[in-house]
C-alpha cells in the first residue's frame, strides 16, 4: 500500500504554477506479496535501489539529504562520514566507491543548485559546468551499477 | 565484519588474489594450468587494492603455457593499502611512479577523465615477484553511459585527449612525449573513432605507450591507411573479416610509442552484448582451424560461456567473461590471446 503525503511547507510557486512536494510511504497492503525464497523484504532492504528509492521518495530519505549539506568548496569530510556511516548502517553499502559517488552525487547536485541561483555571474556559470560534469559521471556510475546487478544471473535467479 | 553483517550488504571489492583463488584450476586448465595458476597466487598476494575484475591473459597456442595478468581497479583503492604498497615497491622508480599516479587519481577528480585503471603484469615463467605494471587508463569519461545504451552528454576533444596523454606520459614514463608521438596520437584521435584506452608499459623496455581504439570491422582498412599504418590495410582488413564475418566492432591496439609498428593486435568480442554465442563458436572454430588455438584450450572457452559463474569463500559472487586478442604480423594471424576476467559481482550476497 503506497500513500503520498504532502509537506505545504516545501510548496513553491513556480512561474509555471504551483508545485507541491510529496513522499512516498509505504506499508503492508491488503494481499501481501508473494515471497520468494529467501524472504524479498529481508534482500531488498540492503541494497542500492532500496538506498536509492529511500533518497529520492521519502520523507526521511529527503530530510537525511537536506540535513547533509556540503560545504560551497573543500571536502566537506565530517558530512561525507556522516553519510558513509548512514548507507552503511542502514543499507549495508560496503563499497567504498559507490558510497563516493553517491556522496559525491548529491554535493555536485547541491552545488549546482546554488551555482544556478548565483548565476549569471561568470564564476557562477563555470561552477554550475563544473558541478554538472561531475553529477553526470557519479550518476552514470550509480545506474552502470545498477544495470550491471541487473544484468547478472543473480537478477533472474529471483523470477 | 561478520559474515551475518555481509549476508545482506553490497560488498566491497575483493582481493586479486581472493578473486582468483575462487575458481578452480579445474575450470580453467589447460588454459590456465595448476603449477601457473598457484605461481600467480603466490605473486598476487603483494598487490593488496580492491579489484572489481582480475583477468588472465592466456596464450592460446599448443604449448604455450604463459599466462599473464592484468587487474582493474576503481577509486577507492584505500589510503592504507595503497601507502603499504608505496612502501614495499618504494625501491623501483617505475613502481613508485605508477603508484602515485594511482594515489593522485583515486583522491582526486581525475576519475573524470579516467573512470578506471587497468594495472597489468607481464609475467615471465620464473617470476620471482610481481614486475613494475604496465597500466591501462581507460580514457572513455562516458564510459557508464555508453555501457547504459546512453549518448555521451559531454564528449573530450581531440585537443583535452592529447593533453592527457601527454601528463600522463610524463607522470609514468618521467619524460616528455615525444613530438612525433603526440604527432601519430593526434591522427589516431582525429579520425571518429572511439578512443578507450592508453596504456603506459612501464614494465616494457624500451617504455611503451599504445592507444586503443574501437571501431566498426568494416573501416579497419580505412582507419589504418588514414593513420598511416604499415602494410596493407585491405588485406589485414580482409583477414579480420574471416574470423569476423558478421558486423559489429573490434578494438585496435596500436604502439605509438617509440614508433607506429606492427605487429598489429586485434581485440575481437570485447562487448559482450554485441556478441551471440554462435559468433563465439564459430571464431573459436576459426581459431583452432588456423592453428592458433589449442583445442582444448577453445573447450574451455566455450564451457565458460555456458557456465559462468562461481562464488568468493565469503559468498560473494563472481562471473566470467572473455575475448580474444589476435596479432597480425602484416596480414598474417601469427598468436591469439584470451582475456579470461573474473569480475566481481556487484549484488548484495546470498
């Protein structure tokens, strides 16, 4: 069972309109997915997608992001283990490199936004190019690895 | 870590060593055979970095048994491994160049440019420890999105490509490139190819450095005339195409460095996807027909095709891929070499 809960708090008025920003929940439905063998939720819970959808849609996921807000330059170190500790604790993502690029992801992507609002001064522009090259790669990297996982035969072996 | 932690995890990646061990010199003899196998074991113990692919490389001829090895790591390498390694190899000017090169790139943003780095090893029968490397830069920044079936949103030019291996070479090989070959680079890069890698062969005398490059079967012949390739490219062209007869891409390696020479290698299958298990067959068949393969050797090529995968003692999954690289000397198919990779799967654990 998947419900939308609104924040009015987060609505923006867009020149396009009114946007409202929502998060996904999730709880037990009705009829419970079949499970496979061993147990889906006890699989899913440790992993990149799970990690994924937990950023992107939820509420929790979206409070966890706002409350690691790089720095405007430098390494931002105490964030970046911060955030390390979280993907390890909670959704057991040991490899380093994939915690750096997801970490390096979303400080590419919050530099940006701020590149874009201080634009159209000229340190500004290059500063948004730059972030974007580097979301770009990171996120490339993140969907490489889950196309790979995907294209495993551990991926059919759960049909 | 307990082995309950890393039941549902998404695992780092393994040990070279960890990689190979995990499968089994039944699976791989005679292309890899045991007395080979366990001296590779025993070599690649001194490289402790993570690897998300540990490879052989195996001579496919009757009696031939030499095996060499080539790694591919990923940033992240781990600051303490990495400084052991600085520490140990300290003594050889080739490795301490090569391993700060590998430090600068995993804490920097040189993973822009250079996604991941292939560290190889020639490896000789009475190999006494592991040789200073010759390292495989891959130089395709669009690397993931060509692989996700994206186009590049940002392409280097031929202009950022020759700037890079021009650093590069003076980082690994301690000299300025050479005009000339920053010269024969330029007409590599300028002819609408895709550029993958450059490889600095520190381990190599006289110091090497070679371009790969990708490109459709059909314009070998015309990319080799253009780039000023001895021999004859019709002919070298017309050769690959009977171990290739369908369409699709080959990867050239071409040594550019100390001079543009045969003899010419040929890297075929190198995307899996682009490849059915019919083409595997029958240039495996072709292979062995030229008396380039040992059949035995092509038996077990085809057997892991079909069965391709295997686990880590901790669980971890692995599976194996391979393709093959034929060295034309002028037009002559003289020696075929299979790239047998063990790569670390990137799932959580069963």
């Amino acid at each position: 069972m998947t419900n939308i809960s609104y924040d009015p708090s987060k609505r923006e008025k867009l020149p396009t309109g009114e946007r409202k920003i929502g998060y996904l929940t999730i709880g037990d439905g009705q009829a419970p997915v079949k499970e496979p063998n061993p147990p889906l939720e006890a699989r899913d819970r440790k992993s990149l997608l799970n990690l994924l959808f937990w950023l992107v849609n939820t509420r929790e996921g979206n409070d966890f992001l706002e409350a690691h807000v790089p720095p405007s330059t430098g390494s931002g170190t105490a964030i970046r283990e911060s955030m390390r500790t979280e993907f390890i604790n909670k959704f057991g993502i040991l490899n380093v490199t994939l915690q750096d690029a997801l970490i390096d992801g979303h400080f590419a992507a919050t530099r940006w936004i701020q590149a874009n609002k201080d634009m159209p001064s000229a340190s500004a522009a290059t500063a948004r190019e730059e972030n974007e090259r580097v979301y770009q790669q990171k996120m490339s990297f993140v969907m490489w690895w889950l196309w790979e996982d995907a294209m495993g035969h551990d991926f059919s072996m759960l049909w | 870590m307990t082995m309950q932690a890393h039941a549902l995890s998404v695992p780092p990646f393994p040990l070279a060593g960890d990689l190979l061990a995990a499968c089994d010199v039944h699976e791989l003899a005679p292309l890899v055979d045991r007395s080979t196998r366990e001296r590779i074991l025993q070599l690649v113990g001194a490289f402790t970095l993570p690897v998300q692919t540990a490879c052989y490389e195996c001579r496919l001829g009757s009696g031939d048994s030499r095996v060499d090895l080539a790694l591919c790591v990923f940033p992240g390498l781990g600051t303490s491994a990495l400084a052991q390694l600085r520490r140990d190899y300290d003594h050889d000017p080739a490795w301490r160049r090569s391993l700060a090169f590998l430090q600068e790139w995993t804490t920097s943003q040189a993973f822009l440019q250079v996604p991941f780095v292939w560290v190889a090893f020639d490896l000789e029968e009475l190999q006494a420890s592991l040789p200073p490397p010759c390292l495989g830069l891959c130089v395709d920044a669009s690397f993931f999105e060509r692989r996700l079936g994206l186009s590049p949103s940002t392409q280097a030019t031929t202009a950022d490509l020759l700037r890079l291996a021009e650093r590069y070479f003076e980082r690994l090989h301690d000299q300025t490139m050479p005009e000339d070959a920053v010269a024969r680079l330029e007409r590599c890069l300028d002819q609408g190819v895709e550029v993958k890698h450059y490889s600095y062969m520190l381990g190599r005398q006289p110091p090497t450095f070679k371009v790969d490059v990708r490109l459709p079967v059909g314009r070998v012949a015309d990319y080799l005339g253009k780039v000023g390739f001895p021999g004859h490219p019709e002919r070298i062209q017309q050769r690959i195409r009977q171990f290739m007869p369908w369409e699709g891409h080959v990867q050239l390696n071409l040594v550019l460095h100390p001079e543009l020479r045969g003899p010419l290698e040929v890297e075929f299958m190198t995307l899996a996807s682009e490849v059915s298990e019919t083409h595997r067959s029958g240039f495996l068949a072709h292979l062995v027909e030229q008396q380039l393969c040992d059949p035995e050797k092509a038996a077990v090529l085809t057997r892991s095709t079909r069965n391709c995968r295997g686990n880590l003692p901790n669980g971890q999954r692995y599976e194996r891929g391979w393709y093959v690289k034929v060295r034309f000397e002028d037009d002559q198919p003289v020696e075929a070499k299979a790239y047998v990779g063990l790569l670390a799967r990137l799932s959580h654990l069963l």
